[in-house]
C-alpha cells in the first residue's frame, strides 16, 4: 500500500471500476495505541449509541449461531461473542460522533493512506474522494471447516462512485465478475469469469458494487473478520444524507 498514490488509483479506477491494494507491512495493526482493533471496538460503540448500531444491523449469515430474539444483543451486548461461525454488519449512520468516534479507535485518518492526498507536482491535481457521513461494519468469524458464505451474489444500487472496503482484522475473499454494462465499457474485460480476490488485514479493495457482480465469505478457521466500507464520490458530486438499512 506504501506505494499506491491518488493518481494511479484514479486511473485504474476509471479503466475498470475496481481496483485493490494489498498491504506491505504485514506486522503493523489497526487501532489506537496500545489497543488494536477488535469485537470489543464494536462493542464499546455499541454500549454507547445502540440506537445508532440498531438501526442498520444485519446478520449477513447466521452460520452455526444459536437462534436468538435479538443476535445484536446476542454478539455485542456480551463480553465474550459465541464460538462457531456467523457474520454480521451494521452501519453507523446519521450520527457523526458514533461515526468519527469509530473511526478514531479503528481508521484514525478516516479513509486509506492514498486516497487522502495528491502526490503530484502538476499544476492541476487529482482531487482526493468525498465521502458520505456513514461507514459500514462488517464482522464474523469461522471455525469451521468450510467458507462461510454472505449474501448471494448481486450488485448495488448506488448513485455514488463506488466503495472501499479496508480489511482491519483477519480474513475475508471476495468473488467478482464483471455485469454486461461494464464489459461494454471495458472491452478488455469482456467474457470476464468470477474472479477471487483474498483480502487480508491491511488491504484495500474500491469497487463500483453497481458494475461488479459481488458476494463474500470468511475462510475456515478465521477466528475474527472485521473490514470497514465508506462510500466515495470522485467527481466532486457533494453527498447528500446516508440511510442505508
């Protein structure tokens, strides 16, 4: 990642809608200092604006986790989460301190190193992505022996330019194919199979969910997944207020 600039993201993004950037230092962690990035995060969030967490919470796949009138509760409102094998999200929305207040513990700049600022010398500069006032929250876990499966493959229907999705702990891959829409765009990307794309912690994946077909899974024996998503907006469209549920 140490390499990746604002420019060359720019460029590739605008050739294929989807580009990723893997880690080079694999020793560094996420999290403030002394305290790296974890379900207690989540759960410190979760004791502070549960509205907030609440009201966007999704079990993406509730794998080997026991039937529960409230799985929120049943994940975050205890000290320690079941074992076994589930996934979840939420998204921390109309609500800037639940939002920088998570953002401070697990992405202090807000957004990955090289999307933040131009490198270039050139007169006119490549301007850094806006982004909406929400994040989402992906987190699970996997001690099974088979891969853990989210949502079934789609797309998205957004108005903004695409979405990054920072890997903070463990694992989680990503399937992609191209839909017909961007293969006419891309030519180069036409008769496009399903391709896999291994996100470890560090790593970076933009990608215009409305031309990728998507979905998701945490491999065997990861013990904790936790990535966070942000939508951007490259054309300097200003976002309007974020209500995704």
């Amino acid at each position: 990642a140490a390499g990746a600039t604002l420019e060359a993201f720019h460029q590739a993004f605008a050739a294929h809608q989807l580009v990723f950037v893997q880690r080079q230092d694999r020793s560094r962690r996420f999290g403030i200092a002394g305290r790296q990035i974890g379900l207690s995060t989540l759960r410190r969030i979760f004791t502070a604006y549960p509205a907030v967490v609440r009201r966007a919470f999704s079990l993406e796949c509730r794998g080997s986790l026991p039937a529960h009138d409230d799985p929120l509760l049943q994940l975050l409102g205890v000290t320690r989460a079941p074992q076994g094998s589930w996934y979840a999200s939420c998204v921390l929305q109309r609500h800037r301190q639940a939002l920088a207040e998570f953002l401070s513990q697990a992405l202090p700049a807000g957004a990955p190193g090289f999307l933040l600022r131009s490198t270039t010398k050139k007169a006119v500069k490549v301007r850094p992505p806006k982004h909406s006032n929400a994040a989402w929250v992906f987190f699970g876990r996997n001690m099974g022996g088979r891969a853990l499966r989210g949502r079934p493959e789609h797309t998205d229907a957004i108005q903004h330019s695409g979405t990054w999705h920072v890997q903070l702990k463990g694992e989680k891959v990503w399937t992609v194919r191209p839909t017909s829409e961007l293969q006419r765009q891309a030519p180069a990307l036409k008769g496009g199979k399903p391709v896999k794309i291994h996100c470890r912690e560090g790593d970076v994946l933009c990608i215009n969910t409305r031309l990728w077909w998507h979905k998701t899974h945490i491999p065997a024996g990861c013990k904790l997944s936790i990535s966070v998503a942000r939508d951007m907006y490259l054309d300097g469209t200003r976002p309007g207020a974020c209500d995704m549920t």
